[in-house]
C-alpha cells in the first residue's frame, strides 16, 4: 500500500513569515496526526483528527498553528507567523480504524528551518 | 499530564554486546506500548510494541519487558550490530479507537565495529 505522503521535504523560511504543510495519509486511514520532533526530541502531538474532526489539539500553539482536514482525507497544518523555535521536523501519521495508537504509519516529514 | 521519560539518551556499546534502554510512563491508564527506531533523517519506523496484559514479548534479537506495578517498560537488544545504531523513541498509549501516542525524549545507540 502507498504510505503516508508530506510535502515539502524541507522549507526554509524567515521568521515572521507564513509556512504550510501537506499530508496525504493512507487511503481509509481515519485518524490522522501532526506531529512536531524538535532536534534531539521525542516527537510531540500537535493535533489528532478523526475523520474531519479534531479530537485532541491541547498542545497546538492556536496563537500561531492552524490545520485542518475539511473532507476527511489530506490536511494542512499552518504556522503564522513563524518563530525561530518553531525549527523542527514535522512529521504526520494516521492510523487504520479499529488501529487507534497501535496501528501509525508515519510519513516522511518536513523540516523546517527558521532563521 | 502524560509523560514519558526515557533513559539513556546516549548508549555506545561494542558490537555484540547488549543494549538496554529503559522507559518509564505517568499514565496508569496506558496499556500499549510500542518502540520506534529512527534513522537519521528518516521516519519513525515500528520495531516492537507490547500491551500490558504481556510481562515480556521477544522477536529475535528485541526483546521488551513491561512492569505494570512500577510503570516501567524496557528494551532489550543482543548480539548488537552496527545497523542497530539509530535513535530509539519509546512509547505508551491507552490504545482506544481514537487515543495518541506519547513519546520518551529518545536514546541514541551507537554500535562501535
């Protein structure tokens, strides 16, 4: 099966500046998750949807991160405006029904750099 | 909140000698436990995961151990080889339909020849 696909592979950007991400999960995977690993860092949940929904985006800075995942299928995570700390590796997963935590396939992710 | 703590961040050991790398969790509630390996610049790939109605489950060379009483779950890797030599990231869940993975801060392995 095709895995997870994120796009771009690497951004670069100033900070202040507007960045988007994309993610294409598995055909039929319903929970998708955005996740932020900082160097050195384990990854850290940003936000978990369920089909369209959010299930869980406590940890999302809603200041400056945004995403959405309007039809069930791919999503976009935002950041406006970027902070330096904001430079990390952005990895998205989904999981299959029934799967939940027990079933993530990761993409590749983007790393985004913010100077 | 949920934390994951994990030790040692750093672990360099001699090919063929074994690795052990310990995690402990807050939630008593989890009951899923997987572990990642993580290649520099790569995914988060799935080596092993446990539940906590199992004290120990092995597959090969990997082994991971779970005491539920003390919150602690562990991995072991003998015979070490060079391709071991990676980051590895534990995990715990509580494993619903719907429930997400919360990470240790990772340990990296370096497997000297």
């Amino acid at each position: 099966e095709a895995g997870v696909a994120q796009s771009p592979r690497y951004k670069i950007i100033e900070k202040r500046q507007s960045v988007a991400f994309w993610c294409n999960p598995i055909s039929g995977h319903a929970t998708l998750y955005w996740y932020q690993q900082i160097l050195g860092q384990g990854p850290k949940l940003l936000i978990q949807f369920q089909n369209n929904g959010v299930v869980d985006d406590s940890q999302l800075p809603k200041d400056r991160f945004s995403a959405e995942r309007l039809k069930g299928v791919d999503s976009t995570l935002k950041i406006q405006p970027a902070k330096l700390e904001d430079s990390a590796v952005y990895l998205c997963a989904s999981s299959a029904p029934g799967q939940g935590a027990g079933g993530y396939t990761f993409g590749s992710g983007t790393r985004l750099t913010v100077v | 909140g949920e934390n994951v703590e994990q030790h040692p961040s750093t672990l360099s050991v001699q090919e063929g000698d074994s690795a052990v790398i310990k995690c402990t969790y807050s939630d008593s509630a989890s009951n899923y436990f997987p572990w990642y390996k993580q290649e520099l610049g790569k995914r988060p790939q799935l080596i092993i995961d446990i539940r906590s109605n199992v004290g120990e489950k092995k597959d090969q060379r990997i082994a991971v151990t779970l005491n539920k009483t003390a919150k602690h779950f562990s991995l072991h890797i003998t015979e070490t080889q060079p391709e071991d030599s990676a980051v590895y990231f534990c995990a715990a869940s509580r494993r619903t339909l719907t429930d997400k993975l919360i990470f240790g801060t990772g340990t990296r392995l370096q497997v000297f020849p």
